[in-house]
C-alpha cells in the first residue's frame, strides 16, 4: 500500500518534469515522518487547520460515537469512562494520546470506520500545531459529520491555498482541495500510485532516481504529470514559481 507521504514524491517528480531548476531541493525541514511522538511531529508553517475547519468535526465523526461523557456504560463500548473527546480542552489534554491511536500513519483507533489517508494527516498537522480553535464548547453536529468531514480536509475557514506561506504548504492544501479530484485519479490508478510510491524514496534533487521510478512506472505519467500540474501550476503557481516553471497549456 501507498502511503500519504507519497505527496512528496509527486512534488519531486513533479519537479524534475516541470522545472527549469530541476536540481533545487526544497530546503523544507522533514514533515513527512514517520514520527515515533507527537512532540516529534511537526506543525507546517502556514498551517491552516483548526478546531471548527477540522479537529472539530473530525472528532465527531469518528471519536465521540464512543468517547463522549453523554454516554454511558455499554454505550460506550468499551470505551474508558475518563476519556471523552467533547472538548476542545478534553482534546487538548489527551492529544499526545490521539495522535498515537489516531494520526498520521498511527490507526489503532477508532477500532473499526477508518478515516481516510488524508485525514489522518490533517489530524496530526492539528496536533501538532497544538490544537488551535477558539471554541471551547460542546461540539455540535451543524453542518453534519459527513459533511464537516469532508469541508475540513479543503482549505477551510475561508483561508485560500495561496495565501499560505511556502509552497509545500500550499501544495498540501490544494491536494486537499482544488486539486483533490486529480489526487484521486492517481490514487485509484495501481501505475500512477506505484508511481508516487516510487519517488517517494528519491531525494528531491535526484533526477535520474526519480527518472528511474518513471521508466518502471511509466504507465502511472499522464495522470501523474496531470497531478503535478494541478499541485504546481494552479492556485499555487505563483508560491511554487521557484520549483516550477509552468508552461501555458
Ligand atoms: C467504537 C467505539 C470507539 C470509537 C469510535 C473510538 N474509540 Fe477510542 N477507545 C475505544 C475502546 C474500547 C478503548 C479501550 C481499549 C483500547 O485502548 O484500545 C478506547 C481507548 C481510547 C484511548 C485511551 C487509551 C490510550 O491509548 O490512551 C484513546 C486516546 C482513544 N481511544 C482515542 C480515540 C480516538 C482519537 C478516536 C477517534 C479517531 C476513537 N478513540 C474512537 C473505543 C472507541
């Protein structure tokens, strides 16, 4: 199985095709893990996920079915009394707990139901920031868990992904948003994955690794290029100009 971290393998095959300067690297300290803790765990600069956009609903839908101090005895299915995520001040303080059962590459929890790759990450990126928000309430179900779920992972709050700061954060957001639909083609292609999941062991500036990936997986390129030139070119095409010269199509 390919894993979320293939996002950096796109960015450097991505890179090689597209840029003029295919041998710069991005200087950007290591977000893609794996972390032994969340106190190892990164927060991406620019960081847009927050507690209403994301940690929120996330919780909601998939945590507080179990872990809620509205329920009670078998409700909870096994749940343990004392650890309840209605808050977010109960989130706060077991958010090294969460991140070990629940974000990045760590799935214990919820037993069964999984979030998917991406939310996941969101959730560690959340973390890892320290669990920004300003609602300290009860969380309600507005807009519907489904929903909410699925807003969280875009650009949420109203922030576009090219007013983040760096181009890996922008690139991030816009995987998670405008370019979602190209993100899942090449998942749902086992060549444009493998693809992905092949240069994710490249260094960023190596050009004949990431050449070599494309030779074995050659089958994977239309809709890999097709995914790189959404990530690079669109909404963060202006933040990514130093890693990517887009060409008018
Ligand atoms: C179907 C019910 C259910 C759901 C949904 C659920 N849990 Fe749990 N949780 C349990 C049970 C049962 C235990 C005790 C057994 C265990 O630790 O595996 C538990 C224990 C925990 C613990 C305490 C033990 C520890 O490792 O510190 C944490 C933290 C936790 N869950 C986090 C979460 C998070 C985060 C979610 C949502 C992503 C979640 N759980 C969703 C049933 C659930």
């Amino acid at each position: 199985m390919r894993s979320w971290r293939s996002y950096g393998g796109l960015f450097a095959v991505a890179a090689a095709a597209l840029a003029a300067c295919a041998g710069k690297k991005d200087a950007a300290p290591n977000y893609d893990g794996p972390w032994a803790s969340l106190a190892e765990r990164p927060c991406p600069p620019g960081n847009v996920v927050g507690y209403d956009n994301f940690g929120g609903p996330f919780m909601l839908t998939y945590c507080t079915g179990c872990h809620s101090s509205d329920l009670q005895g078998d409700l909870r299915r096994g749940a343990p009394p004392d650890v309840n995520f209605d808050t977010l001040g109960d989130i706060r303080k077991r958010a090294a707990r969460i991140w070990t059962r629940a974000a990045d590459g760590n799935a214990t929890m919820p037993p069964a139901g999984s979030p998917k790759e991406l939310e996941r990450r969101r959730l560690g990126e959340w973390l890892a920031c320290g669990a920004p928000g300003t609602h300290d309430g009860i969380i309600t179900g507005t807009s519907g868990a489904g929903g909410a779920a699925g807003s969280a992972t875009g650009a949420g709050g109203g922030v576009a992904c090219k007013d983040t700061p760096s181009c890996s954060s922008c690139r991030d957001c816009a995987a998670a948003s405008s370019c979602s639909a190209e993100v899942q083609a090449c998942e749902m292609s086992a060549s444009c994955s493998a693809l992905a999941g092949c240069t994710q062991g490249c260094a960023g500036n190596d050009a004949k690794c990431q050449q070599n990936c494309a030779t074995l997986h050659g089958g994977g390129q239309a809709l890999y290029d097709k995914l790189a030139k959404c990530l690079l070119c669109g909404e963060c095409k202006t933040i990514c100009s130093a890693q990517a010269s887009c060409q008018s199509p």
